[in-house]
C-alpha cells in the first residue's frame, strides 16, 4: 500500500504504457521507435499526432499539443488530476491512502458490486437451463438445438434462460445486492405497479463479456413467436457501453491475434456459431451498428488490420456492409493507404497498408450462423480465403446487374455509380486497369470514363482545412538558449550524469520566471530520479497545475533528440557554448539597456557621466573576450 500520495501516483506511473493509453482513443501505426496516429485534439488529415515510448510523451506536430499518459487521459476524458490517479488505482488494484479516500461508495466499489450481481445473475440463469430447474428450459434446449447449439456450446458461451414469472431473479439477487446496484446493472426495472420486477423474462440469455471476460450485461432472445421484441438488450450503464463492446472478443482476442484478421458478423449467434466450428476470429456489436470505437478496440489486436465483414446477405446487410466499410476507412484515413488491389503474385509488407477490407458473402443468401451449420465451417473457411477486397465486392455488386442494361442512359447510370469507388483507388496504374475493366465489361470506351472521371474529381476537390494551430509570441535569442540549456538533461543516451551536468553548468542564472520554475525542479529531481524518463514523467506532475510550465517540456524533449549520439567531449561542448551564448545575449540587452538609457539623459546630467563609464566597461569587456 502507497503510504502516500505521491507514492500512489508513482506506482499508477509505473504501470502506465503510454502506447496502450492512447491506442484506447487513437488508431497507431509504429514508424521507427515512435507511433503515429491522426490527432484526437483537431480535425487532423494527415498524422501528426506523435507518440515517444522510450520517453512516454505524446506531441502533436499541427496542433501543439503534448504531455505524458497521464495528461492524456485527462484532457480526453475531461477528468481532473486527483480523479485520474484514483481511477486508475482502483483499475490496478492500487489501495489510496487513507488522507485520500471518499467518505461516500466510490465509483470503484459501485462497479465492483454491479460486476458481481451480474456474474450472480449470468451463474443463475446459465443454471437454470443446463440442469433444466425452469418450466421452459426444454423449449430453449429444442430451440437451441434446432440452431445446433448443444451442451458443450452452452457451457462455453454460458446461455442460460430467464422464467417467464416477473420476480424469480429478483428474489435470488435482493438477498446480497440493493435495488440501486441492482437497477444500474441492468437486471431490474420498476413495476408499474411499484416494487421491482426482472427485466429479462421468457428468454434465452446471453451472457456478454468485456475484454477481461467479465460478465457486463446480457443478450436475451424470445422464446415465443409473439414475444417482443425479438431480441432485448442490456442499457448502457457502468460497467457496460455498447458502442465500445464487442460481443466474443474475450474468446477471440487470441485467435484474432494467432489469424492477424478479424471477423466481424451482425449477431450473437453469428458468433456462437462460427466460434464452436473452429473460426475463432469473429465478433459481434452488441445490438447496435458497427462504431469507429469498435473498429478502434480492434485495430490492437491485429497488426495488418485485415478485417472481414461478414453480415447478411440481404439487402440491409449489404447496406450494413457498406457502412462498416467506410467507418474503417475513416477510422484509418491519414495512416496510409486502403488496401484497393490484390498482390497474390508478389511478396508485400503487411504494414504497407493503414487496413485491409474484405467482405465474405457466400451465395446461398444465408447469413454466417445459417452457413456454417448448414454447408459447414469448411465451406465457410474457403469463402473467407478467398474474399473479395470492399472495392471489388462493391464493383462485382453492381456490375452483376449489367444485364438489365437496354438503353444507353442506363449505361450511363451504371458509370456514375461506379464512378465514385474508382476514384477511391490512389494508385493511378491500378485505377487504369480497373478502367479498362469496368469498360469492358460494360462494353463502353475506357476514355470516356476517364473524361468521366476528371470532372467528379474536380467536383469534388476536398476543402482544406484550417487548422488552428497554438500561435506563440517568438521566443527571444537568450530564451531559446536557455531552452537548449534545460534540454540537455532530458537527453536519453547522455554521456554524463545528470550530476556532471548540473556541474558543468554551474551557477548559470536563468531570466524568464517559468524556466527558472523549471530549472529548479529539475534540481530537485536530479537527486532521486534514476533515469530521462523518470525526470520526465516527475516533470510532467509536478506542473500538472501549472500548464504554461509543463507546456515548455514537449520543447525540452524536442530539443534533446537533436543532441543524441554525442560523444562525450562534444556534449560537453554543447554545453559551454549554450552558456556563452546565453552569457553573450545577456550582455547584449545589459549594453542595449544602457544605451537606451544613456540616449533619455541629457549631458548636463551627472548621471550621464556615470553611464557612459559603464557602456565604455561593457564595450571594453566585450572586446576583450573578442566578441567585438
């Protein structure tokens, strides 16, 4: 147990990586040692939001904004400092210091107890069904059966049922848990005619994990064939937001990892279905259409982001799938390009594309659950390998209908649909070959949708965006030298101590009211921290109340890559020539100062007299050291 709280925001530092903190909001792509991702703090097009590992900083490069984990989860969240460390001591399992500890129930002990009655609940259900305790657990087993679920899936998914009497759940969880926790699990509704009764009843239940394996909230199918509505869902609450969820990701973050590719079906038993016959990859939204916080939480368990969309073949999955696709290019617009042709016939570099889109749609017209029990995963597995990429899923779609062409306004029709996918495709050789294709197949000269093509480009020629970019007063010569100073502290592969430094530089006396702040920090720190990353990261809490402070750092740490690799002798030279430096500009201003405030006094003043003496010193003493 931290016996303090600067201990306990230690221990919450240790366990921070900085990459897994951000990649929980921005999608990253590695570049060297950093990553780069599309800044979450403005409209951002093209990557340059930037964040440093070794260093655990984050800068973005258009806007100007930069800090440590911690600080990002500030502003992302929009929680204050204390809040920050209490929350994610309870995350770690971290016990607060009895100074810091809230009197009332802490989020943290809420949650815990919703997490528990939801465990409780999902126990009983699954209970209920497996050893057949409810009137209608014999109807469910039939109907789950009938979708070739047997025992051992049951057991694995852990499905169970919820009676159809109003209070049976409820009567079990009043004992151990309060109707507060309770209703902000999701388990009980108020009755309209007062008291509470279970929100599911006369269902099979569905148990949803988070990436933990955690039960959080629940799926529930009707039983009756009048029963709505068909499918009833858990509410967000605490422990559970849909929009960020993914239904089997806990059992299929290993194989998705193992496959380098993803699945993603519309349904639970999509799922259910697919996991039992061996395809491991998939997951599900919960109830909701596909969100950039899905294709997000995704996009860390798979390298290549290969990602298939594989929803029903109908006309609303293939809108669905339309509009999967583009939330993914959106959410990886600026990494790179969409993968937008196939190179079976030459060696290529995963990491060459921001993502890779592919639609399986098998042609029976079933959806994956129908498919897999009724052809079977093989067949299945063999459409999945040999999945069109979005593109040619969306030219196949329309091209398909050539044959209902009979005039040539239609002809013209069909073009301008396809039009806007072709312009899609950056590569401007493949965009050709397309073309042609499109051209032959319809029968048509490849120029003309060329010319076609021209005039929607031109049509559509994107805004530019402004971007408002963080606009300070330039700094003066001796403030930029300072900054350099300061800098040489935070180089990580420096050939001195941070005690040799402080030597080297001796007394140097600094101007500017934050960077003394700064300097003097830094000299307090030097003492117990071991090494750069642990000055930074001190550095960054100790101004954590003072912005304009901690808003220098990003400079600091800018300045210092420049000085990495230096050998010992010149480093130390780096050193001595920023301190003539500074002392040069000193006495610059000193000379200027004086200049100025010999020009304001008249010659008859005794004063005069007594500051010419002093500009003739500094003239003279500049010209001793040859700077004149």
């Amino acid at each position: 147990m931290a016996q303090t709280w600067d201990e306990l925001i230690q221990q919450v530092k240790d366990r921070l990586d900085i990459v897994e903190v951000i990649s929980e909001q921005v999608v990253l792509k590695k570049k060297g040692n950093n990553y780069w991702g599309l800044c979450p703090f403005h409209k951002d097009k093209n990557p340059s939001f930037c964040i440093t590992p070794h260093l655990g900083i984050y800068k973005c490069f258009s806007c100007g904004e930069a800090g440590d984990a911690l600080k990002f989860i500030m502003k992302t969240k929009n929680m204050e400092f204390k809040d920050v460390i209490i929350e994610l001591a309870d995350k770690f399992g971290l016990e607060i210091p009895t100074t810091h500890k809230s009197s009332g129930t802490s989020t943290k002990e809420i949650k815990e107890q919703m997490l528990a009655a939801t465990m409780v609940a999902a126990e009983y259900y699954h209970d209920l069904l497996i050893r057949e305790k409810d009137a209608n657990a014999t109807i469910a087993l039939k109907y789950l059966t009938k979708r070739g679920i047997g025992s051992d899936i049951i057991k694995k998914f852990h499905i169970g049922i919820a009676p159809k009497a109003y209070t049976v759940l409820y009567d079990e969880l009043k004992k151990d848990f309060s109707n507060e926790i309770l209703e902000k699990a999701g388990l009980i509704i108020k009755s309209e005619k007062g008291g509470y009764i279970d929100r599911f009843r006369n269902r099979v239940i569905i148990p949803i994990q988070n990436e933990n394996g955690d039960f959080v909230a629940f799926g529930a199918r009707a039983l009756e064939a009048d029963q709505n509505p068909k499918y009833l869902n858990s509410s967000d609450s605490l422990i559970y937001n849909k929009s960020k969820l993914l239904y089997g990701l806990y059992t299929a973050k290993d194989s998705i990892k193992e496959e380098d590719s993803v699945v993603l079906m519309e349904g639970y038993f999509d799922v259910i279905s697919a996991q039992a016959h061996g395809i491991g990859n998939c997951v599900a939204s919960c109830g909701t259409s596909l969100t950039a916080e899905h294709v997000k939480l995704l996009s860390r368990y798979t390298k290549s982001r290969r990602i298939y969309l594989s929803f029903d073949t109908d006309s609303a999955g293939q809108k669905a799938t339309a509009r999967g696709a583009e939330i993914i290019k959106d959410v990886f617009a600026g990494l790179g390009d969409i993968k937008q042709f196939d190179e079976s016939y030459v060696s290529s570099d995963k990491d060459k594309y921001a993502c890779e889109i592919r639609v399986i749609a098998p042609p029976e017209g079933k959806d994956p659950d129908e498919f897999v029990r009724s052809v079977g995963a093989d067949a299945y597995k063999m459409y999945m390998e040999n999945a069109p990429l979005f593109i040619d899923f969306q030219l196949n779609n329309i091209l398909k209908n050539r044959g209902k062409i009979s005039s040539p306004q239609e002809k013209a029709q069909f073009v301008k649909q396809i039009i806007p996918i072709l312009a899609e495709i950056k590569n401007r050789i493949i965009r050709s070959e397309y073309i042609d294709m499109v051209a032959q197949t319809l029968g048509t000269d490849p120029n003309a949708i060329r010319t076609e093509m021209r005039i929607f480009e031109r049509a559509n020629i994107p805004q530019t965006e402004r971007i408002v970019k963080n606009v300070t007063k330039n700094d003066s010569v001796l403030k930029k030298a300072q900054k350099n100073l300061l800098s040489v502290f935070l180089v990580s592969d420096s050939p001195f101590t941070f005690t040799q430094i402080s030597e080297i530089m001796g007394d140097i006396e600094f101007d500017d009211e934050i960077l003394i702040i700064v300097k003097s920090t830094i000299d307090k720190l030097i003492c117990t921290v071991n090494n750069v990353k642990e000055l930074i990261e001190h550095l960054y809490t100790e101004f954590i109340e003072n912005p304009e402070a901690q808003a220098i750092l990003p400079q600091l740490v800018a300045t210092a890559e420049v000085y990495k690799g230096l050998s010992e002798e010149d480093f130390e030279n780096v050193i001595r020539e920023t301190i003539d430096k500074i002392n040069h500009c000193r006495q610059m201003k000193e000379t200027e100062e004086i200049k100025s405030l010999y020009k304001g006094i008249s010659d008859d003043d005794p004063e005069a007299l007594k500051i010419q003496i002093q500009l003739r010193d500094k003239i003279k003493k500049r010209q001793k050291i040859g700077e004149y």
